[in-house]
C-alpha cells in the first residue's frame, strides 16, 4: 500500500516536472518568437524611417532649388525695372539739358535784342525831349498869341473851362445817381421778394389754433357733485391751488376751466383729471395733487425748451432762457402757440440769412429769442420786445441779437440787417392764413368784402385780393381810366377800405392800366 502511494506520488512529480518543462520551453520559445518579430518589425520602422527622410531631404533640396530659383528671377525682375527705371531717367536728363540749352540760347537773344531796344529806347527818348521843347515853346508863343486876342489870361480861361465841365459833370452825375437809385432800389425789392418767397416754400408748418379755456371730459354727472364737495369746499380748494376758474354747468359728463394764464389752466386740467381717474377729492389731497402737477410741469417747461433749442440747432443758451423758451410753449398771441412761432420764426430768419451770406447762427438766435420777452411781459412792466432785449442782455447773449429782439416791433429802430430779417420772419409767421386763429369762413369772407369794394368803382374789370389780403390788384379798362385817373383811382380805393372794412396791418392797392393793340396778317 505504502509503496503504490510513494510510486503515485512518484508520477505525479514526474509529471508536474515535464509540465513545468514543457511551459518553461513554450515561454521561451514564445519569448524568441516575440523578439524576433519586434527585431524585425524596428528594422522595418528604422528603414521607413531612413526612406521618409530621404524623401525629407530629397523634397528640402527641392524646395530650396525653387525658393533660389525665384530669388533669382525677382532679382532680375527687379534689376531689369530698376535699369528700365534708370535709363528712362537718362533720357528724362537729357532731355532736360537740350531744353536747357534751348532756353539758354533764347534767353542770349533775348538779351541781345533787350540791349538793342534799350539803346532804341534811349535815342527815342533823346528826340522826345526835344520835340517837347520844341512843342512848349511853340504852346506859349499860342497861349501869349490867345491871351492877345481873347483879352483872358491863361487861368482865367482854365477857371472858366472847370468851371463848365464842373456843371456838366454834376448834371451828369445826378442823372447817373438817379437811375442807379431806381435800378437799385427795384433790385432790392426783386430780391427781397425772392427772399421772403424762397424763405416761405423751404418752411411749411401746421397750427392748431389755441383756445383761452379747457375742456375736461367726466365719467358720469354724478362725478360733478363730488368735484363741488359737501358746500363747494373741493371746487373752492381746487380754483384757490391753482388760480382757474371752474365753470360746471348743464354740458353733459364735461368740466369747463377757464384762465388766461395757460400754465395754470394746464396745472388745473392735468390735477382735476388725476383726481377724477383717483376717486380721492378732498381738499387736503387736492393740495397734494396740484404740488405734484406743478413739479412735474416745470420739468415738462425746461424740457421744452431744451427740445426747442435742440431742434434749431440754437446752442449755449443760459438754463434760465431754456426755461423762457419751454414757458412759451403754453403762451399764446392771438390763439397762435408763441413758442412754434418762435421756432418757425428762427427757421425763417436762417434761411433769409443764408440767403443774404450774413451770419446764419446770430440770425437764428434773435429769432428764437425775438418774443422771449412774452413768458414774463404778465409780470412786468413795458412791452415785450424791450422786456426780452432785457433778458437777452442780462443772460449774456450779443449786443447784435440783443438789438433785433428789442427792434422787431420797432419799438425802437431797426438799426441791422439782422434785425430787419427778424420783423420780416416775425410778420410771415403770424400774417400768413392758419397761422393765427381765423376761422376759414372769416378770412374768406373778409377778402370777398375787399375784392366788393374794389369793384365797386367804375372802370375796373377785375380785382384780386393776394398776400391773404394784404395787396389787392385791379385791372382797369384802358379806355375808361386814364393813366392820370388810375393814380387817382388807387387812393379812392384805399380811402375806402379803411372807412368800410376791418383788417390787420395794411393793404396794398394797386391798379394795372394797359393798352394792347391786336391785329392778324392774313
């Protein structure tokens, strides 16, 4: 038993050798095997290796051939503008030293003929001196031989002979004087005209006429009573903050504010319709309300202004005429918004002034600024063109714009191109129709009435009312009114408009008399 354990036990261990011999021959066979394959495979990387930088250095060669290759040929490229280059600048010398040559040879001509002329000269001026003499001599021996016979002296004679051509040059002058006044003066109006028109086509505004009351709508008629309050104490609250007159009457759901200052009346509608919109009326919150409005209403003046002055291109005007200027855009004169007519009055100056090549930015200036003076002309004394000359003056603004905004009502004399340009924009803007408030219906009532009364004399054919009313023209029948007649028949006209008629400004009369003579060849 012993011995078949020991003899298995034998084999075992003889088997477990030849196992462990066989792995141990296999591993280093495998090992062998491996190593071969990566020697092989390195002599292979190492030869790829060595192709591809051959290839490397084969393609460097290459490239470097070509880079000499094209250094060469820019080179000659270079070389050959650089010589075409040099040779066209010898021929340019050359050329340059014929010419100059040329001018050499013709300047010793010059020179030659120069002192020959100058010799000339000099014997011709020898026999002018003696042909002078000669003829002074021969002057005196006439003068003495005169004076012998006319019984007049030399300076009595020359007295007499200014003395005449004085009184032709002076009648002369005079009637030169008078046409050039007339031709000048008919220049001028021409000019003016095509001035003022230009100025009016490159300018177009629209107004809405203003009105001296405001109309506040209401949600209901019960909305009335509590504006009155228990015993008028909300409606005498509200007209004491803010100075307007409220007018509750039978109009249906509506609120009437009457004022003629346009800033308070504004104060009163924005405050009664925040207090509507609220519910809340009481006095102690219309207090509260109208402290707001006012606050939020002087920011709404300045900023105003400030657009304004922006808009037409006005700058470096002194903050408190910005807020003049924003005041007047709730100011009115004769139901035309002040402030749109101040700025459409600056345009118009500018564009005059452009027109005339004196300066454009004073020019705008004084229009801007001309009716500055109405946003306090209720707090002071005197007329408004003095009052803003006064506060141009006092915010630094030039002695020149100063003088337009005083003169442009001639309170005191225009003295200046400018301030003629300003009166002339201030007079467009408020005198053309639509622009102050005049119902359609009145204005053409008014030049039917002129056009009426034009006609009513005998001799006139037709009559045109122009210049929305300013100028009527009539056309006389030239067999009726003589030339004489028509001077005559214009003043008529004109006594007659002012006794029946009521307008604005002045009207123009003018009659036109003419005679044509027609015949037809046949």
């Amino acid at each position: 038993m012993m011995n078949n354990i020991l003899s298995h036990t034998l084999l075992e261990g003889s088997f477990l050798g030849i196992g462990f011999l066989a792995g141990f021959l296999y591993r280093k066979y495998v090992m062998e095997a491996h190593i071969g394959s990566l020697e092989s495979l390195g002599k292979r990387i190492l030869d790829d290796a060595g192709k591809e930088a051959e290839a490397i250095k084969k393609e460097a060669k290459l490239q470097a051939k070509d880079h000499l290759y094209q250094i060469k040929v820019d080179f000659e490229k270079e070389t050959q503008e650089r010589r075409h280059e040099l040779n066209q600048l010898e021929r340019r010398l050359l050329q340059k030293e014929d010419h100059l040559e040329k001018k050499a040879a013709l300047v010793d001509e010059r020179e030659t003929e120069l002192v020959k002329k100058h010799r000339l000269a000099t014997q011709q001026e020898e026999e002018l001196k003696q042909q002078a003499d000669r003829y002074q001599k021969l002057i005196a021996e006439q003068n003495t031989r005169l004076e012998q016979m006319a019984g007049l002296s030399a300076q009595e004679a020359r007295d007499l002979l200014l003395q005449s051509m004085e009184r032709e040059i002076r009648a002369d002058a005079a009637r030169m004087v008078k046409r050039i006044e007339g031709e000048a003066r008919e220049h001028a109006d021409r000019k003016a005209k095509e001035i003022i028109s230009l100025a009016i086509k490159r300018y177009a505004s629209d107004y809405v006429a203003e009105q001296t009351v405001s109309v506040v709508p209401l949600p209901n008629e019960e909305m009335k009573g509590r504006i009155i309050g228990r015993e008028g104490r909300n409606i005498r609250a509200l007209e004491a903050a803010t100075g307007v007159d409220i007018i509750i009457d039978d109009t249906p759901e509506a609120v009437i504010l009457s004022a003629f200052n346009p800033i308070r009346r504004e104060v009163a509608r924005r405050s009664l319709e925040r207090l509507i919109s609220d519910g809340r009326i009481h006095p102690g919150r219309i207090e509260e309300i109208v402290d707001k409005v006012n606050q939020e209403l002087e920011a709404n003046i300045r900023e105003a202004g400030e657009e304004a002055a922006f808009d037409t291109g006005v700058h470096g005007l002194h903050p408190d005429l910005i807020r003049l200027l924003g005041k007047l855009k709730f100011r009115t004169s004769y139901s035309q918004n002040v402030l749109k007519h101040s700025v459409e009055v600056c345009y118009l100056t500018g564009i005059m002034a452009a027109e005339l090549g004196i300066n454009v930015k004073h020019a705008k200036r004084a229009g801007l600024l001309h009716d500055i003076g109405k946003a306090v002309d209720q707090e002071s004394e005197g007329v408004h063109a003095l009052i803003g000359a006064d506060l141009a003056k006092r915010y630094g603004e030039s002695p020149k714009v100063v003088h337009a905004v005083a003169s442009h009502h001639e309170d005191i004399p225009p003295e200046s191109v400018l301030a003629v340009l300003v009166q002339a924009a201030d007079t467009l803007s408020g005198a053309r129709p639509g622009a102050r408030r005049e119902m359609l219906e009145t204005y053409v009532k008014r030049l039917e009435d002129l056009e009426k009364v034009a006609r009513s004399f005998n001799g006139i054919s037709k009559s045109y009312a122009i210049q929305a009313g300013r100028e009527i023209r009539l056309i006389v029948e030239s067999d009726k009114v003589s030339d004489e007649e028509a001077t005559l028949l214009s003043r008529e006209v004109a006594k007659k408009i002012e006794t029946d008629l009521t307008y604005p400004g002045q009207v123009k009369v003018t009659v036109i008399r003419e005679t044509r003579a027609v015949e037809y060849a046949r």
